[in-house]
C-alpha cells in the first residue's frame, strides 16, 4: 500500500510547479495596488485547500485583506489543530536588488527564488500536501486538521482581531501549529516558545509657523529638530537601558531553566558582528547578546525627518520635526500602556519652546510565551529531534507574529512554530528564496507530527 511519504516523493515535480505558480502572485499586502493579487492569492489558497481535500472550505471577509479557512474534523477521540499560515508578501524595493524579478520564480542551486518563497508560501504550501498525500493514500488523517490563513500578517492583521473575536468556535482547537516560523540553521532544529510583542507610536514637534531665515531667527526662535533630539535622547541612557518611567514594571523575569536553556545556544561575536555589520555589541548591561534580543523590551527610533534634506545646503531653520519609535514589548508588557507611558514621558519632558503632537500608532501586539511543558512543544520536539538527529534548541525570537497572542488571548489556544525558513533566506531582502531541501523537511516534518499527536 503507498504511503504519505511515497505519495509526496511521486508528486515532488508537480508540487513545486505549484508553489511557483503560487509564488508568481503579487500579494504585497501593504501597498493597495495589489489589493486584488492578495485577494487573488487568497482564492488560490482556498482552491488548493479544496484539492487537498480539507472542507468547509471558504473565503471570509474582514473589513480588510480576506481571510481562508478549510478543515477536516472525522478523527474521533483524536485531537483538533488548527494550522496557521498567511498568503500575503512584504513589498519587493529596492528592485535593482534583486538577481531575477520577485514574481518571477527562478529555481537554481538548489533553491527557489521569489518574494513570499520561504515567508510564508512555501512554508504554509508543505503541510497542504501532506493532508493531500494522507488523504490521497489512506482516505483519511490521523487528527482533526483545521487551516487557516489571512492575507495581512505582514501588516500586522489589523482586521484580525475583531474578525477571530466573531469567529472562536469556528478557529476553536487544541492547540495551533504555524507554519510561520523558523529552524536555527540547515542541520539543527529549534522550538521558538515565544516573541515580542509591539508598541510604536509617531512624535511631531512644531516650532515657527513656516521655515524661516536661521541667520535672520536663529537664535531666537528655538529649533524643532533640536528640540526633538534633545526630547529623544531622554529616553534611553547612554548603555540603552529605557529610562521612561515605569517602562519595565510588568517585565517578567527569566526563570532559571529558561536561561540556563538560552545559554546552551551557540552564540559567536565576531559571527553576529559579521552578520550585522555592526562595531561592536551594544546593549542593557547584565544582560546577553539573546536575552538581549528575546526577553528584554527595547524603544527604538525607526526614523528621524525635519527641515531641508536635499543636496548642498539651504539655511533655514525648520518648523516642524518628526520621529516614529517603536518598542519591542515582552511577558506581561501591554501595548497601550506602553504607548501612554511614553506619551506621558514626552509631555513631561518636551521643551517649552515647541509644540508637540503624539500619534499612537494602531500596528500594536502583544507579547507571547508558550509553558515548556506544553504536550505540542513535546510532541514537535520529538519530530524535530527524528529529523536532525539531535535535540533541537529553545529559543526565542524578538520580532512579533501577532496571531499567536491573538489566539491565546481570544480563543485559550497555544500556538507551536512549525516553520521551516532559515534567517538567511533573505525575508523582507532582495533574493528572497527557500531551501528545496527545507520544503521537504518541512513536508515530513508535518507528517510526523501529525501522527505523534494521534498518540
């Protein structure tokens, strides 16, 4: 009798000429000319979940990008995971960057080149073809499947929650397993438990009703810029450590398991620095590299403008000023009260001389952490541990996925990270591209998780 794993083996060909043809689909979420190549790839997700053979399938809308649901719920007494993934791109700029043309899939070397290749379309691709391999061979699976994919993760699913919100008997399961996620390097597996949450906000300063003449007003009038940059560098000490009042009071601390786990994962200096392009390592003192970037909140300036910015020189001095901050939150850190600590720090600090305006941004999520004991975190490591032949790392990581905190928040579900893309394959970059070899280990990877939770 053919099994799931000969059947994918015997599709392999076909397979990839589909996620080609998937990832040949502009579906930039955040640019709204290609609101209808989102659309256009939500509908090609739904068609696929049909061929797979998931039901219920269907097509919801939001209020913005829309949303794909199927499911297959015939294994009785056995467990309900939802699958988790998403169909929509970041943009492609700059262009003259890339090797061969974003939409224009190239496969060489191994690896598939394309914008959406590894985040999320090839990642979110793989488990589809195991329910079909499953299906297609033994008529059935071996737990209850629900999918679901949105078309706004890379904007930060702004029309999700209020959507999930209505919708939490339909997405209700034991637990999520995303597709949207990583492994540490092609030959070492890692369970990411938990990631940042975010805050951002935008600052407008205004001084002179207009740019006036620095050599006739300067002097007299204060400066927005100057003032802006003086307002800004309240906010953090000269190691980084926040200094907005408040700012760490709901700051979990790490438990001594959790770091003696970070500390078992390699960590090389000169390599991040290489990687990077940095100086030198920076940041709160007391603290390392990793829990640097995973448990420890930051406050960044994403962006500074004010005043002339064109080449030579133009001797004005500005009227207005701006900076967008953004801060990376974790375990019990909130999102608006962040934004109102910082508001607060601005009023109370902002010079007298300027006007000031504070915009808090809506793009907001909160932190998530998953408990080690958790029986998906056991069953994926034990797969993972089967595929790379050694015991994968825990880990953390410090951007944000905010449909993980959405579903534990909104719906008690827990969500394990099952993907398979590598740091560099270039997500966000120029040459985005995915590991063939990846695909198919994610591919078995999915199959075998799915039998171990039916045990």
């Amino acid at each position: 009798m053919s099994t799931w794993q000969d059947y994918l083996k015997k599709n392999k060909e076909a397979h990839l000429e589909e996620l080609v043809e998937y990832c040949s689909i502009p579906s930039i979420s955040s640019l709204a000319e290609y609101a209808a190549d989102v659309r256009k790839a939500g509908q090609w997700t739904l068609e696929r979940f049909k061929k797979s053979g998931l039901e219920n399938t269907a097509m919801y809308e939001t209020g913005g990008h829309p949303v794909v649901y199927g499911d297959w719920i015939h294994a009785e007494g056995r467990p309900t995971v939802l699958i988790y993934g998403h169909f929509d791109t970041q943009p492609v700029d700059p262009l003259n960057l890339w090797t061969s043309p974003p939409f224009e899939p190239t496969i060489h070397d191994g690896r598939l080149y394309a914008r959406g290749a590894t985040d999320d379309k090839g990642n979110l691709f793989a488990p589809l073809t195991v329910i079909e391999a499953m299906l297609k061979t033994a008529g059935r699976l071996p737990i209850n499947i629900k999918f679901f994919t949105e078309g706004q993760e890379e904007i930060g699913s702004p029309t999700l929650p209020a959507w999930v919100a209505e919708n939490k008997e339909l997405l209700k399961a034991d637990m999520v397993f995303s597709a949207d996620g990583g492994q540490w390097f092609e030959d070492q597996g890692a369970l990411q438990i938990g990631f940042r949450g975010l805050a951002a906000l935008q600052v407008d300063m205004e001084g002179p009703a207009g740019d006036i003449h620095s050599g006739i007003y300067g002097g007299a009038v204060a400066n927005p810029i100057h003032a802006l940059v003086r307002l800004l560098d309240t906010m953090r000490s000269p190691d980084g450590r926040i200094t907005v009042e408040g700012f760490y009071d709901d700051v979990r601390a790490l438990s001594r398991e959790e770091k003696s786990r970070m500390a078992e994962v390699p960590f090389s200096e000169q390599e991040f620095l290489k990687e990077t392009g940095a100086a030198a390592l920076f940041g709160e003192p007391g603290y390392s590299t990793y829990e640097r970037q995973w448990v420890r909140p930051t406050l960044e300036i994403n962006g500074i403008g004010g005043g002339f910015q064109d080449e030579g020189l133009k001797t004005v001095l500005p009227s207005k000023a701006m900076a967008k901050i953004s801060c990376r939150l974790v375990p019990d850190q909130e999102p608006d009260k962040i934004k109102d600590l910082i508001e607060a720090h601005i009023k109370k600090h902002c010079p007298a001389e300027v006007r000031v305006r504070v915009t808090k941004s809506d793009s907001a999520a909160f932190p998530y952490i998953m408990e080690p004991g958790h029986p998906g975190l056991a069953a994926a490591g034990e797969v993972l541990k089967t595929i790379y032949g050694k015991e994968p790392y825990w880990t953390r990581t410090g951007g944000t996925v905010p449909v993980c905190s959405l579903f534990q928040r909104l719906v008690g579900m827990d969500t394990v990270l099952f993907g398979f893309g590598l740091d560099d394959e270039n997500q966000h970059g120029p040459d985005e591209f995915i590991r063939l070899a990846s695909f198919e280990k994610a591919q078995t990877a999915y199959g075998l998780v799915m039998e171990k939770l039916a045990e």
